[in-house]
C-alpha cells in the first residue's frame, strides 16, 4: 500500500499495490501494519458501509460525526467514478475550513482516509456507482452533523453540477452561522 499525504493533515490518498500474474491480480487495501507505518495508527474500523448510487450527479455530504465519537473513514469507490471531498473542520489545524477533493474509481481501486473532525462527501460520475467505507467509529444519530456542499467558506470546486440530493444535504445552513 502507498500512502500519499495531501495538504491537509493525516488526510491521504491511499494506493493499492497489486502483485499479478496469470490468475489476475492481489492487494491489500486495509492493513493495520501499513497504517501504523503511514502514521494512522489510530485507525480502527468499528463498521462498514456501502453507499449505492444510481444516477450520476447525485451528490451526499458534506458529513461528519461530532464530539465525543468523531467518525475517521476510510472511503473506497469500488464501482464506478465518483469525486469525493474533505473539508478540515479542527479549528486548531492549519487548514481549517481547507477542502481537497480527489477521483475515486473502481478501476484505479485508490482509496482517501479522512481523518476525524472533517466533513466527507462525493458526487458520482458515472451512473451505478458505489462506495465503500470503513468507519472508525459506529453511526450515533444524534452525533450526525454537516456542512453545506456548497458553502463558499469552503469555496470546494465540483466538477458537475449536482442533480441529485436529499434535502437534508441541501438545507445544511452556513458554516459560519452553524459554527
């Protein structure tokens, strides 16, 4: 596994390293050794999730969990092509209210870890698409927050334009009110 740090802090572009042969290919894509080495040693997947997508444009996020069982993740497209997002939300990091974005797809099998206390969402690019989480921490309801996808705080830059979205994603108030 290679691990590739982006600007924001302990989040990184995760990339499988597929050994091949006639068979086809094998990789890991979780494993506690290469995430200790790569600094995420705290990482822990408490529950897995699937998100099934069935128009391109759809659109889920901008989520997190709050205090005191914030919800690291690590996000795998493992059907179709999505852009996923992270937004910092620590308000003592030195990218706070910083987003990066990146392209998931089945076919590259590259993954994003998003570490706690920043908000995650996608928009898929293809019609069919699915993604795969493992979470660090189990759903609470009651802990479940957001951000607006399109807050310009944040000012992220999706590459489409929305077409689906539930309201709860689209009502999210600003940030800076909600803060």
């Amino acid at each position: 596994m290679k691990f590739a740090p982006t600007e924001i802090a302990e989040l990184m572009v995760i990339e499988i390293e597929p050994i091949a042969d006639e068979r086809g290919e094998f990789a890991r894509s979780f494993c506690t050794v290469e995430f200790r080495k790569a600094g995420l040693g705290a990482f822990a997947p408490a529950q897995m999730n699937i998100s099934r997508n069935a128009k391109m444009g759809t659109l889920r996020g901008m989520h997190y969990q709050g205090a005191p069982m914030p919800d690291p993740k690590v996000v795998r497209c493992t059907r179709g092509r999505v852009y996923d997002v992270a937004v910092d939300l620590r308000p003592d990091s030195v990218t706070f209210c910083k987003w990066f974005g990146l392209e998931l797809s089945a076919d590259r099998q590259n993954a994003l870890y998003v570490p706690p206390g920043c908000a995650h969402g996608f928009i898929t690019l293809e019609d069919d698409s699915e993604v795969f989480y493992l979470m660090g921490a189990p759903y609470v309801p009651e802990l479940a927050r957001g951000v607006r996808w399109n807050d310009q705080v944040f000012g992220i830059h999706w590459p489409i334009s929305p077409v689906t979205m539930a309201a709860r994603d689209a009502e999210y108030p600003d940030f800076e009110s909600a803060a």
